[in-house]
C-alpha cells in the first residue's frame, strides 16, 4: 500500500500567477481533502472531494480550485495569486470503510512562495 | 463553527517527566478528536483518535465533554517524543467532513 505523494515539493510564484499542486492519494482512497498552512499554524481546510466531486469547501474563496480523477489523483489550483497565498499546502487521503473514514492520510506538502 | 484551541505554542520538559499538551474544543454536534504528530522533517501523521481509545507510543487521551477538552498526556517524556503535536476535530462541512486544526504545540523534551 502506497502512501500519499505531493508534486512538487517546492514552488516559487510571482503575484497574479497561476499554479497547479498535484497529489495521488493512498490506493483504494475515495476522499481526498486540501488544506493550507501557513508558517506558525494548523492546517486549514480548503475542500474536499469525494469521487471527482466537490462536497465540502471551508473558508477560502473561488480563486481556489480542485479536481480530482478516477486513477486516486488530484489537483489544486489558485488562480490569482497573491502574497498571502504563501504556505505549505497539503493533501491527504481517507477511505470509505470502518477507520479509514474519519483517519486523513497526510502527503508531505507543497511548499508555495508567492514574490 | 467548529474550533480548536491549543493554548501552549512551546512546551519544554525533562526526559522522565510527565507531560500533558493541552487541547480545548468548540463543536455543537458529536465530535470526533484526534492528535497529530509532525516529527523534524517528516509528514503530519495520526497518533491517536478519542474513538479507539488506545495509546500509542505511551501517549493517550480522554475525552471531556464537560470540559470540552481532549488533553494528549504520557507519564514519562522520552527525547524522540520532541516534535509538533495538532489537536484536530473532525465535523460536518456540507458533506464533507473536515478537520479543524488548533495551532500546534512544539514540544521539546530535554535530556
């Protein structure tokens, strides 16, 4: 069984760019959600997706969006950025059955630098 | 809304002591409670769910509803324990459910 992975591991951005984070979930994982961490704090949730479809979004605007695909990938997109933007952003995995429901399987983050 | 507060962003103590990191929630629904651990340089991972009610790595953790508290404790403090431990809560966003995170405790055990 495979653990959660996260490309690429760093990323340096300027101000109104775009980016893609991408991450594959554990095998067999049909949840994966988002979060963002900025230096001296807890993640905070961003989505989540649940069999390619959004079913949960926490405090962040439209500018921040997600895909996710059959083979357990995804993808986090943030158009527009901006300097506040900066922050390690993780995503992590959870299974439809018995423990793996509640229990996120972390990857080890995205580190994105907005100049 | 849900919300997690860990009050001690820096917890020092010796090896063989006691340790407790403290962790208060606010949640209206039924709430499920974890702690996470981030050692130097490795990924956020699970170290324990109220629900299982186990201990791992000498840790563990009760679940107050009275207090609103799940208090991570371990009687005797080892170095390899130093690390960053979250508090987290798993409620309901829509049809999701969502973590909330407290911010984070650094502990270091000193030898």
């Amino acid at each position: 069984e495979t653990g959660v992975t996260q490309s690429p591991t760093h990323l340096i951005k300027t101000r109104g760019q775009q980016v893609t984070l991408r991450c594959s979930s554990q095998s067999g994982h049909n949840t994966v959600s988002w979060y963002q961490q900025a230096l001296g704090q807890g993640p905070q949730f961003i989505f989540q997706y649940y069999r390619e479809e959004e079913n949960g979004r926490g405090n962040f605007p439209p500018r921040f969006s997600g895909l996710q695909f059959p083979n357990y990938s995804s993808e986090l997109n943030v158009n527009a950025l901006e300097l506040d933007d900066s922050a390690l952003y993780l995503c992590a995995s959870s299974g439809d059955r018995g423990f793996d429901t509640d229990t996120q399987y972390f990857g080890p983050g995205t580190r994105l630098t907005v100049l | 809304a849900q919300r997690v507060t860990q009050p001690e962003k820096l917890l020092s103590v010796f090896k063989g002591a006691p340790v407790e990191l403290k962790c208060n929630y606010s949640y209206s629904g039924s709430p499920e409670l974890f702690w996470y651990v981030q050692y130097s340089r490795q990924r956020l991972q699970l170290l324990l769910r109220h629900i299982s009610r186990e201990s791992i790595k000498g840790f563990t953790a009760d679940l107050n509803k009275g207090e609103t508290s799940f208090h991570l404790k371990k009687p005797f403090a080892q170095e390899e324990d130093s690390a960053m431990y979250y508090c987290a809560l798993s409620g309901v966003s829509g049809s999701a459910r969502q973590l909330t995170f407290g911010s984070g405790t650094q502990l270091t055990v000193l030898p």
